[in-house]
C-alpha cells in the first residue's frame, strides 16, 4: 500500500518529429498546461497520446511508428512514455522496420481531443453523430452487498494504513540514527534517498541472510576517513598574468618620439588636461557639427572671443601633441588594467594557498609539501610596471626629449610569477587527485551501509513485514470484490450518458442557438435540423466548440465500470483554434470546472467538486497559443506551478516552468534576435518578421504605417534607414510567407528589424535578451 505523498508525471520522448529527445517532469497535480512554438513537435506528442487512447481501446496502432518516429533516428525507432513517478501510465515503443508498435497501457484510460478525433470522429462525418453506441456502464447500486464490501474494504485498508505507518516509522527512524547519525552519509546521497519501506516490500520477498560485513563494521571503516570533510573545499586553480595588451616595443618608439609642443597656451592646455574628457567631447561637437552655439551651456560662440578660445580647443586637439600624449595615455591606462589583474592573481593565490593548507594536513602524502604565495615575484611585476608608468608620466611632461624603457624587465617578471603559478596548480591539482580517491572509497562504503541497512532492518523486523503484507493483501482481496460487485450491479446506458453531458455542455456554450436531440442523436439550430448540414452551417469557431463539447461527453464511451471513471487522462491539444475570445474564455472555464462524480456523472458546477466523492480529472493541455495560455493561467485552469513551456536548443527538448504571461509580440521578437545571433531560420520566422514590423509601424508611427509598404518607404524616406533585404521589400507588397525563403537573407532581414526595433522601442531588446536567455 503507497502511503507517499502523490508523484509527480513525467514525459518522455526519443526520435518522434523534431522532439529528438524529451525528458520532461510535470507537476504531481492532476491537471498541468504546456505551451509550444509552432514547429516544436508538440503535435507529434499529442498524436503519440492518441495511439495509446486508441491501444486502450484495442483499434489498430500498427501505423505508429510510420507517422511518428523521426527521419532523424539512426536506428529507424523511437518512444514514448508517460509516467505518475516510477509507473509507467502509457508507453510506445516505435520500430519503422517492418512497422513494429509495441504499446502499453496501465491502469489508464487516455481520451485525446486532437485533429485526428475531430477529423475521425465529426468531420468525416460530416458533423453528423454517431449514435451506434452499445457499451454499457456498470454502476454503483445501494444494494447491502456493495454498501457490506466497501464498509469491509475500508476497514481492510484501514488497517493496512496502519500497520505500514508503523512499521514505516520505524523504518525511517532507524535510517536516520544509523545511516545518517551514525555512518555520516549525506541524506542526498542517491542510494540514502533510495531507501524506502514501499521499496523493501516490493523487492524483498524472502527473509534474507545475514551480510558478509554488519553495518557496525561498516561504521567503523568510515570513521577512520572521517579526518577528510565529506565536502572538502580544493584549492582550485590560479589564471597566469597575461601580457599581450602591453607592445613593450611600441612603447619604446612611442617614447623615442619626439613631438613638437603645441602653439595653443599653456593656460589652455592645463584646463585640458585638467578635465581632458570634457574639453575634448566639446571641442569634437563644435567641429564635426559646426555647432554656432556652445553644445553645454547653449550660449552663442560665433563672437571673436569665444571663437577664439574654442577654436584653440579644436586646434589643440587636432595638434601631434595631443596625439602623442594620447598614445601615452592609452599605455598608461593598460599597464594600471595590468596591476588591477595583478591584485586579483595575489587574491586568488592567497586563497590557494589557505585551502590548499587546510586540505593537505588530511592526506599524509601530502602534508610536508608547500604552494608559494609569490611575494617576490609580485613586489617585482608592480616596480617594473610603476617603473614604465612613471617614464610615461615623464614623457608626457617633455614630449620634446628622448625617453627610453627602464631597466626593469616587465615580461622576465611575468614569466617568474607565472612559473609559480604553473607550479602552484600542479600541487593543488595533485591534492585535489589525492582527496578525490579517498572520497570515492568513503562513497564506496556509504552506498554498502545502504543495502546492510535494508538488509539488517529487513531480518530484525521479518514478523511486523509478514503482517502488513498480509493486511495490504487482504486489502486488495476486498477491493477485487468490490469490483465485481460493480460489475455485477444494474448498468446504465453509455449512450443515454454521451447525450446528456453533451447537451449540458451545448447549452452552456450555445445557449438555445443549437439544441441536441438525444432520441435521434441529431444536432439541431433551435428547434429545427439544419438543412443544409452541420458541416455547411456551422462556422469553423462553433465546430471546435461543438467537437469540444463532443469530445467531453465521448469520456463515458471509454468506461466500463463506474470506478474507470478514476482512471480517465484527458488530453487537449489545441482546442482553440479558430475561435473567437468568447468561446475561448469559455472553454478555459469549461475545463477549469470540469468534474466527475462517483457515480460517473459529469458536471461543469464547481460547487459540487469535494475531491472525493466528485473531483477534477486528470488532464494535460497542449498548446501554442498564447492567448489561451495566458486565459488558462489567469482563471487557474492549472495552478500558477503547473504551466510550462516546451522549448528545444535543437538537439533535446526539454519543460521549463512558465508562470508568466505569454506576449505574442515578444515571442516573435525572440524568435527573430536568435535567428540574427546564429540560431537557424524556420518557417516561422519569415511571418515573425512582418508582424514585428507592422507592430512597430502601426504602434509608433500609425501616420505612416497605412501598410508596411508605406512604413518602410518612410524608414528610408524620412528616417534614413534603408532596409536592403530582399524579404522585408517582398513581404511590402504580398501576403504572410507560406515557404521559408534563403537563410541569408532572413538572417539579414532579422538583423534590419532588431535595427528598427531598438530605434523605435528603446528597452525592448534589453527585455528580448533577458528572456532568450532565460
């Protein structure tokens, strides 16, 4: 008997379309939201979901594997799996040769809304229902027999819970004083987390011997390598000093130069250089603007004093003097970057050095030998670089005079310090190799104390194991009865139930536009058939409701008792296509209310749900539109941890949780800033581009944005920005892209709207970035 909290469903996929490779964890809550880009593969799982609903019930699959596996998969197979935990609810195992299917189904009745239910079940048919419904259903009746069985089963398992929280209490109490406590095992030990009550009774099924070696002997191994912590902190390794931004030769011309000073004043020339930056920014503006007012204050500049000055500042500028003490600058300011790396390399060597002192004097091997801390060497690198900086400084001061390099020998000092550092991170690495051995050995015996502990606990409490097996047993035994009890009692029709739900639902959608006759199975407009047809009559957004409402009411055609009710996975894919917002809140609503009674009836009354004798089926919504994402998620279809995103790096797909609106806008925008920084172009992307543009024009310029023609005639007209790509000027004067067109030149097209975009929508792209890389 599982006492366990609820597990959580998992999903797995390998070669089906372009879902490679899917390992992918939901929620342990019944009812979970995944969205997906068009393209991803989510309808490939939805149609894998829909061979096992019908392998559930017993129609032919053996097409599986030619529809579904990828014509990626090197071995021509593929498969699929969904799981509660470690139970397999459904798998198919897919071989295109020879057409091999193999699936499963366990203690699962799957019912899939996809295209290929609306396609087999109504539009083949015209939307004329099939009435042909034959299953009966059989129900729970107040007969004393049943009322005696379930009394008896809940008093047999009542028991049963008893005696395993028990004997699961003592189980874990045991684990933790002697495994924990005791031996010092991590309790995220793999093989700790392992152990478990449920596990014993299911893989022990005879009293074991007794072990070779006892968990005290055990025990006593590990305390002779508890000297090494469980988690030793390494001494890592240290970055050597680096000097390729330093041209000790161009700095040797550079000082050599000599450089005539400067006509302008030396009045001017101290306020330059007093605030360099300022009066350089300035005099550029005046100069390359031909600026008649001052860019700073504002105030007119033509008049002959001022003019005067600034045209000093701008001949100063323009003079050899400030180009030479420029190229001063420049080397000044790499050689003060090199002692900042300097000052980072002795922090990362004193770090080294602690933890390597710190970890030695655990491994005897190792506890006599030393790591340099490179005083010496590092005092040297900082004279040679302070000797080059004041020789600079120097020549700055007398750019008419000759200099030359200090003695000093910048890169003999840097070679020094980093055969210290070299040989520093040989040690730590021979260390780090030493304690990593000893670490593998302590997991050695902690992984043995694990099964000398099941094994120990197993033959010390063989009697209270006997005894909740036998309750567990008996348990089952009573519920067997109950089943064919239920079996046993008065049936009710399925086809009475298909048309009551599917009329509850009609009227909740249509109201009293269309009306179902449940005696002839017919779909009527008011009171009256629909001449021309449902399929003539009915618009594409009622026939997805329709065929949503149909699909529901269809649950009942799946059972045959009223406990398979229980057991019901109802899976979307999509039920909102073609829709107007009504119908799509609608739905949202439909499904966030949606329940089953015991008895089997279903409702959309959330009044009724207790989440015993009525509860929320187990469902799984597969969608790409981020409309009905974002609807589903604000009226709590699923709860806020339940919604996720199917996302793929083209190689493996993976979940990732999504508790945030879905802004088609942005998605779009992702989509195109990948495309721009490598990420290969799709069919989507073309489309993406046109709407991103068309957004952009219509929200930031609706005076010129009649079209994207006219908004792109007005990029290059009024705002200079000509767009050469062949596809933006070809999407001006057509409709959305039905074929991708050549990768260079959506890739150029990518690049030209980004353009547009961070000129329009300043602050977009920053958020683009963040949630690409998140």
């Amino acid at each position: 008997m599982n006492t366990a909290p609820k597990p959580k469903f998992s999903v797995s996929a390998r070669h089906l379309g372009p879902v490679l490779t899917l390992d992918g964890e939901l929620t342990k809550n019944n009812q979970n939201l995944v969205f997906a880009r068009n393209g991803i593969g989510k309808s490939f799982l939805s149609r894998a979901f829909r061979y096992l609903d019908l392998h559930g019930q017993q129609e032919d699959v053996s097409g599986a594997a030619f529809n579904l596996v990828s014509d990626e998969s090197a071995d021509h197979s593929g498969s699929f799996a969904i799981s509660r935990g470690t139970t397999a609810m459904g798998t198919l195992d897919l071989q295109k040769a020879g057409d091999k299917v193999t699936a499963t189904v366990n203690d699962t009745i799957f019912h899939v809304f996809s295209e290929d239910f609306v396609q087999e079940e109504l539009r083949e048919r015209k939307y004329e229902l099939d009435g042909e419904i034959e299953n009966q259903i059989a129900v729970d009746s107040e007969n004393i027999k049943l009322v005696d069985a379930n009394k008896a089963l809940e008093e047999a398992r009542q028991k049963a819970f008893e005696a395993y929280n028990a004997l699961e209490g003592k189980f874990t109490t045991a684990k933790e004083a002697e495994l924990h406590e005791k031996a010092g095992i991590n309790k995220q030990l793999r093989e700790y987390k392992a152990l478990s009550l449920e596990k014993l009774l299911e893989t022990i099924q005879e009293k074991p011997e007794d072990p070779e070696q006892s968990l005290a002997e055990i025990i006593k191994d590990l305390d002779s390598l508890k000297a090494i912590p469980a988690e030793p902190v390494y001494p890592g390794q240290v970055e050597a000093v680096g000097t390729n931004d330093i041209d000790l030769d161009a700095l040797a011309a550079s000082l050599e130069c000599l450089t005539s000073p400067s006509s302008v004043s030396d009045a001017i020339k101290k306020k330059i250089d007093a605030h360099h930056g300022f009066y350089e920014e300035g005099a550029k503006i005046v100069r390359d603007e031909h600026r008649t007012e001052c860019p700073f204050c504002e105030q007119g500049i033509a008049e002959p004093n001022p003019k005067a000055i600034i045209d000093a500042y701008i001949e100063y500028f323009e003079d050899e003097e400030e180009k030479h003490k420029a190229e001063l600058r420049d080397f000044f300011r790499k050689l003060k970057q090199m002692e900042t790396q300097l000052d980072q390399t002795e922090t990362q060597l004193a770090r080294q050095k602690s933890r390597y002192d710190n970890l030695k004097r655990h491994v005897p091997s190792k506890k006599d030998t030393e790591v340099g801390d490179a005083a010496n060497e590092l005092k040297n690198v900082r004279e040679a670089i302070s000797a080059l900086k004041s020789v600079i400084e120097q020549k700055a001061a007398a750019l008419g005079t000759a200099s030359a390099l200090p003695a000093e020998n910048l890169p003999a000092c840097v070679t020094a310090i980093n055969a210290v550092i070299n040989e520093n991170n040989d040690k730590a690495q021979a260390l780090t190799s030493a304690v990593e051995k000893a670490d593998e050995e302590r997991r050695t015996l902690q992984r043995k104390a694990c099964t000398v502990f099941e094994r120990e606990f197993t033959i010390g409490n063989w009697p209270d194991i006997e005894t909740v097996r036998g309750l567990q047993a008996d348990a089952v035994s009573k519920h067997g009865d109950v089943i064919q009890l239920e079996k046993a009692s008065p049936s009710a029709q399925a086809r009475d139930r298909v048309a009551e739900t599917f009329e509850l639902l009609l009227r909740e959608f249509f109201a009293e536009k269309y009306i179902f006759d449940k005696t002839s199975f017919v779909l009527k407009r008011g009171e009256r058939e629909m001449a021309r047809g449902p399929h003539r009559t009915l618009s594409d957004g009622e026939k997805t409701a329709i065929a949503f409402c149909y699909f529901i009411a269809c649950a009942h055609k799946k059972v045959a008792t009223g406990s398979d009710y229980k057991e019901l996975f109802l899976v979307f894919d999509d039920p909102v296509t073609s829709m107007s917002y009504d119908f799509v809140f609608a739905i949202a609503q439909t499904l966030k209310n949606l329940n089953i009674s015991d008895q089997g009836e279903i409702s959309i009354n959330p009044g009724k749900i207790d989440g015993t004798t009525c509860w929320r089926p187990e469902l799984l919504l597969l969608t790409h539109s981020s409309y009905f994402f974002n609807i589903s998620l604000t009226n709590r279809v699923v709860d806020d941890n339940a919604a996720f995103a199917l996302h793929t790096d083209g190689k493996s797909h993976n979940l990732a949780r999504l508790n945030k609106y879905i802004a088609p806008f942005q998605e779009q925008l992702i989509d195109i800033y990948e495309v721009a920084n490598g990420k290969d172009p799709d069919h989507r992307t073309a489309n993406s581009i046109r709407s991103v543009l068309e957004a952009i024009g219509r929200f930031c310029r609706p005076d010129k944005s009649d079209s994207l023609t006219d908004f792109v005639k007005h990029l290059a007209g009024e705002e200079g920005m000509t767009l050469k790509s062949v596809l933006i000027n070809s999407l001006c004067h057509g409709t959305y892209y039905d074929e991708t067109p050549p990768p260079d030149d959506l890739v150029l097209a990518c690049k030209e709207t980004l353009v547009v975009v961070e000129h329009y929508a300043v602050g977009q792209l920053e958020l683009v970035k963040k949630a690409a890389k998140a």
